[in-house]
C-alpha cells in the first residue's frame, strides 16, 4: 500500500490564523493529541523567533513520542554568513528537534526585491544551509516558499533553488503554495514538469487563498508527492492551511493511500474538536468529513432512503473518520426522521404506527408554533417518551413568581424567584435568588427538588440562548430560548422552550433540561442495582 507523509503545522502555521494563540502547556497536549492520532510530523513552532517556542521544544525534547518526529522551522541562513555563524540554524540545533524545516526563496522576485541580494547568494544560502543541518544529523524538510509563482515567472531559477537544496541533502523538497492562489491543475502541470529532471521525493505545503488547499495537496499526492503539510480543521494565516480533516481522510478513503497507523483515522473527529476546544474556535459545523452537519439528515425523502440503504445519500460511512449519522427533526421530516430518531434512543416506533403519527403531528404542531428541535434533542426525546408511555413525572408546578428589583441606579438589579411546585403529591415552597429570572429560577426549582433527586447537584447549565421568532408581530413577538446542561459525567443535552415571555420560555427549557438529567440518571441506576 502506498504511503504519504503527513507533516502537521498546526502549532506553526496554524498559530499564525487571526484570533488564535496556543500556550506552551496547549501546544504540547496538541502535539500528544497528533502523535497519538498518528501523523509522522508535527512542526512545533520557530524557535529562533519567540521564547515559548523554545520553552516548547525544550519540553518536547524530553518526552517521549509514539509515531511522529518533533520538527522545528526556520529559514536558510542569511546572505554573506555561514550556517553555523547564523542565529536562526544555531536556534534549530538547540532546540534538539529530529527533524527541521527550513525555507528559501524560490522566486527570483522575492530575491531581487526581498533579499535584495545576488541569485548565485541565494543559491548558496540554500545549500550550505541544508548540507549544515545534515551534518549535524537532522532530517531536513526544504520549504520552497512561493514556488508555484516562482516557477510560473522563471522556471529556470525555481528549478535551480531546488537543485540547490537536494544537492545539499535535503531529505524532501516541499513545494510551497505561499500566497494560496494556484489551481490543481496547475499544481499537476507544474509536478509533472518536474518530475522529468527531478528525481527527488517531494512534498506540497498549500495555503488556501482560492479554496483550494486541500484539493492542491491531493492533486500533488496523486502526482506522486509523498508528504503533505497541512493543519487540522484548516487553520492558517489569512484563509488557512490545506486541512488534514479533508486530505488525510481523502487519501486513506478515496485513494487507498496510508496517511496514520492502520485503525487511526478513527479518531479524526475527536482529535478536530479537541483542537478547536483548546484554540477556543467555534467549531465549524459545515466542515467536510469531521463537522456536526456533515452526516446530518433532514429531508423526508432523503431519511426514508437511508433508512433502506445508507449509501444514498452518504458518501462515506461517518464511522470511519469517527464522525456520527444524525436524523435532523423538523417540519421537513417524513415520518421516517421520527422512526429513525427513535431508534436511535431506543424506541421502536413502526413507521405506520398510530404512536409514530402522533409524535410527528406534535412536532408539526410545535414547529409551526416557534420550536425548533434539531438543536434541542432532550426536549424532542422527552416527547418521544411521552408519547410511548415511557416518560415518568418527576414533579408539578403550582405556581411561581419573579420579582426583578433595582433599588440603585448605579448596581445590577436583583432577582428573586419564588416557586411551588409538588412532589409525590407533598407541596414545596422556595425561594431562590439570581443574577436574572432563569438563574433565580434555577435556584428555586434545585432547592425544592434537592431532598427528592439529589442526583440534580450534577447537573448544571452551561449556555442560555435567546432568539426572537415571528418579529413581524412587534411586541407580541415570541422567544425561543435554548439551554444546553451538562453533567458530572460530562454529557450535554439541549432543551428548548418558546412563549411570547420570555421568562416563561426559560421556563419549559429549563423544566426539559433538569427532567432530561435525571431521568437519564435513573435509567443508568437501574441496570446497575440489578447487577
Ligand atoms: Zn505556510
């Protein structure tokens, strides 16, 4: 099986992406996350150019890695000086990585005008850089920046720079995409071109100014380069980097062409949301192979066709790169959304059953009054239990009522809550306070609930949304509100409820997320006391 080499430059280039900044302690959990996921190169950073970029090799250097080589980027030395009198390859060396990254000027352009110094200057400041770091027993990955407009503006020179670095000893010649701009087919042309003269592996590092980066990184693969550079979830400077959540699955998939350890690609998903987690980036839910929608189903015609066979409408099983089907439920659906819905939690409706009809009849009924369940699946599983008999009561409200009081201009008001509610028939009575009405809710309805479920202290509301529906009414105008819960096991549901007051919306959301948790706390209870 043919095998490519992927070098990961998250913690570099893709540090580099606006609004994206990774402390020491965040790039060496990514790098274990990417070692253990499988890549054979991770580029840590320059650690010429700032202090924790050293901190980080330094670290790296002393713990101990799986299946990927810790690389260290930097440039050729400067004009007029010798490598081992350079700043920038002594910082290389020091950082102990195995492996380095060095790039040089392939436009002559960019020498001219950047460099200002002579073609035959850049020539040697390429080889004697890379013959240097061989000496000193590194494998060299030569970047060549801007190759693609470099050899589109003078061949000649482009494929000198080239010559350069492999007769130095360069390990791979990564041709490099800088500005983002060429076209696969150009990207082709260009390799094949090569190829004729060049008998030497080479890799492609593309940015994706044209949207194209991951496809130039396969075009490039499938013209025989053997090592691709990339980020996970695309990030990069301006429009980001090749993304290794489309190349890497592309390649194993499509291709046939080993990219991770045999049973790896498995864990893509994760290793993308991870990452996004720590960059503190919104994930993106349209992303190809890892994003939430990108095995989601919504139409009724599309759902009534996987059911039958799920190749119609997938062109991969979302397993494979650890992603998940999803069965979207909105006015949409067919019945068979409803179906496929419940038997994912467990239910067993029969398409043309009275009980199937009656959920899909609520959902039309709530939809058409404001609700929306495809991003609140607790509310939508309760209503599936509710109307199959399997739903138990935990408690009735009686009553409540919020009072909101600023008593000084100048300080935040005060809110206070006061709830009844019954329990097993038996009324309950509280009070609770809070920064708002759904926290002072929240607080009333956990101090009445405590003594009864006390497993109700491991759920907590993590996110609370607001969304105005239907606005063309003015004030009558309805909410929706969204709350996403969590519990001490770490799994999040949603809920939702909507009301023209806003208080009251919170309300239903907040009722549907505290009934979702603990009933899915007696569940799990039961089969372990009949253990
Ligand atoms: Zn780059």
């Amino acid at each position: 099986m043919r095998r490519v080499e992927i070098l990961d430059t998250t913690l570099r280039d893709g540090s580099q992406a606006e609004g994206i900044s990774f402390s020491v302690e965040d790039k060496l959990r990514i790098a274990s996350r990417l070692d253990h996921l499988g890549v054979a190169f991770i580029e840590g950073g320059w650690p010429v150019s700032n202090e924790k970029d050293r901190e980080f090799f330094a670290r790296a250097s002393e713990m101990k890695w799986e299946n990927a080589r810790i690389t260290a980027f930097g440039s050729t030395c400067r004009a007029n000086i010798s490598p081992q009198d350079d700043e920038n390859i002594k910082a290389l060396i020091e950082s102990q990585a195995s492996a380095t990254a060095i790039f040089g000027k392939s436009w002559d352009l960019h020498v001219n005008v950047a460099l200002r110094v002579s073609l035959e200057e850049n020539l040697r400041m390429i080889h004697d850089s890379v013959q240097y770091l061989k000496s000193q027993g590194r494998y060299v990955i030569y970047d060549a920046e801007h190759f693609f407009d470099g050899f589109k503006a003078n061949e000649e020179y482009a494929l000198a720079t080239l010559h350069a670095a492999k007769d130095g000893g360069a390990d791979v010649l990564a041709l490099c995409d800088t500005n983002g701009g060429t076209l696969p087919g150009e990207v082709r042309r260009i390799i094949q071109k090569l190829q004729k003269t060049l008998a030497h592996p080479l890799g492609i590092h593309a940015h994706n100014d044209s949207g194209f980066g991951a496809a130039n990184a396969v075009a490039a693969v499938e013209e025989g380069a053997v090592q691709v550079h990339g980020t996970i979830n695309g990030y990069g400077e301006r429009c980001g980097n090749s993304n290794l959540c489309s190349v890497i699955p592309v390649l194993e998939l499509k291709l046939g062409i080993r990219c991770l350890p045999e049973g790896n690609l498995k864990h893509l998903t994760y290793v993308s949301g991870f990452i996004d987690e720590i960059a503190n980036v919104v994930p993106d839910e349209r992303q190809p192979f890892v994003g939430k929608s990108a095995f989601a189903h919504k139409g009724g015609i599309h759902v009534d066709a996987m059911m039958k066979h799920e190749m119609t409408y997938e062109h991969i099983q979302p397993t494979l790169v650890g992603n998940e089907r999803r069965i979207l439920i909105s006015e949409l659906s067919g019945a068979s959304n409803v179906v496929a819905k419940a038997l994912a939690h467990g239910l067993d409706l029969n398409k043309k059953s009275p009980e199937a009809r009656a959920v899909l009849n609520d959902i039309q009924r709530l939809e058409s009054e404001g609700y929306s369940f495809e991003s609140a699946e607790a509310s939508f599983e309760l209503l599936l239990k509710k109307a199959t008999g399997s739903y138990t009561k935990l408690f009735d409200l009686l009553s409540f009522r919020v009072i909101m009081e600023k008593r000084d201009p100048n300080e935040e008001p005060i809110t206070e809550a006061t709830l009844k509610i019954s329990v097993n028939g038996e009324e309950h009575h509280t009070v609770g306070e809070g920064d708002g009405p759904v926290h002072a809710l929240d607080t009333a309805l956990r101090k009445a609930l405590t003594a009864f479920y006390p497993g109700i202290d491991h759920i907590k509301l993590t996110d609370f949304k607001v969304r105005v529906i239907n606005s063309k009414e003015g004030t009558a105008a309805k909410v929706r509100t969204i709350i996403d819960s969590q519990d001490s096991d770490g799994d999040s549901w949603s809920t939702v409820g909507v009301s023209t007051n806003l208080v009251e919306a919170s309300w239903q959301a907040l009722v549907d997320s505290v009934e979702f948790g603990l009933l899915k706390q007696m569940e799990n209870k039961t089969p372990k006391q009949d253990a």
